[in-house]
C-alpha cells in the first residue's frame, strides 16, 4: 500500500493521547491523488483510514490488552479486564492501521481541515472514504463488561 497523504496536526502527541478527537487536523493529501478529492465537498464527514507509524514493536500482534484509554476515566489498570483486540478500537492491532470518522471543517485544494481526528503529526493516510446515512447503526449492542466499565465511571 501507498499512502495516498499525510495527517498535519499542531498538537503533540501527549495531548492527542490525552485529549484524543479534540483537536483540529489538516489531511495533506499528495499531489499525484488531488484529482480523488474531486466532488468530496459537501460531505460532512469522512473516515480516514491510517497506518500507526509510531506503535512500539510490542504494541503490533498481541492479540489481547486491557483497555486502557478507561484508564482516563478513572480506572486504575489492574481493575480492567483483559479482552481480545477486536473487542477494542485499540491502536494495538496485527496490523496497525487506524480508522477515523472525522468532521470535515473546510478544504483547500489537497487540505482538508478536520475535527476529531485522534492520529499523531505525521500519521500516513492510506485511504479516505465518505460517510453516508447508510452506514449508520441505529440500533445497537455492547458486551456486558463494556457496558459495566461505563456505568462504573458514571458515563451511562
């Protein structure tokens, strides 16, 4: 895979790891994929999907982990469980590549200047699609012990 650009934010990567989505970000898409941006405008929303370039070598192919951003809710990390990694939007994965809906806020030519993006300066994009009504989930599950956390930290 080629990416197809690059994700420009002005927050450190502390802050997106604590403060995740809350930042505005700007995908710089490269030159020679321009023309794909082409009747993009007017979407409201896109996802991104991204490579993780700066995982730690034991962050790729365990296929079980706590999930720790509970621990920004209070959680303290023995208190969670271990669950698989599909079970999670986790950045540890086999392969390390990151999904993203984000608010499109403007574009300008090959910047599209977004909302909500949780990926670190630098962050390779490998594809964008646009979002649509018909990808939506109106009614949905979550597992029990998910649920449980939540209600714990006093967020349902």
């Amino acid at each position: 895979m080629q990416p197809v650009g690059v994700i420009r934010s002005s927050a450190s990567d502390d802050e997106i790891r604590d403060r995740s989505g809350e930042f505005e970000s700007i995908i710089e898409i490269h030159r020679e994929y321009e023309e794909a941006l082409d009747s993009l405008d007017g979407y409201s929303h896109i996802y991104i999907l991204s490579y993780f370039h700066k995982l730690r070598e034991e962050q790729v192919g365990p296929l079980k982990v706590k999930p720790r951003r509970l621990l920004r809710r209070g959680f303290k990390l023995e208190n969670l469980p271990t669950v698989g990694i599909f079970a999670l939007d986790s950045p540890t994965r086999p392969n390390p590549i990151g999904l993203s809906l984000v608010r499109i806020l403007s574009r300008d030519g090959r910047r599209i200047v977004v909302s909500g993006l949780d990926c670190f300066d630098g962050t390779p994009v490998l594809d964008i699609k646009p979002y649509n009504g018909e990808y939506k989930a109106d009614q949905y599950s979550l597992p029990s012990w998910y649920s449980d956390l939540i209600r714990k930290a006093g967020h349902v």
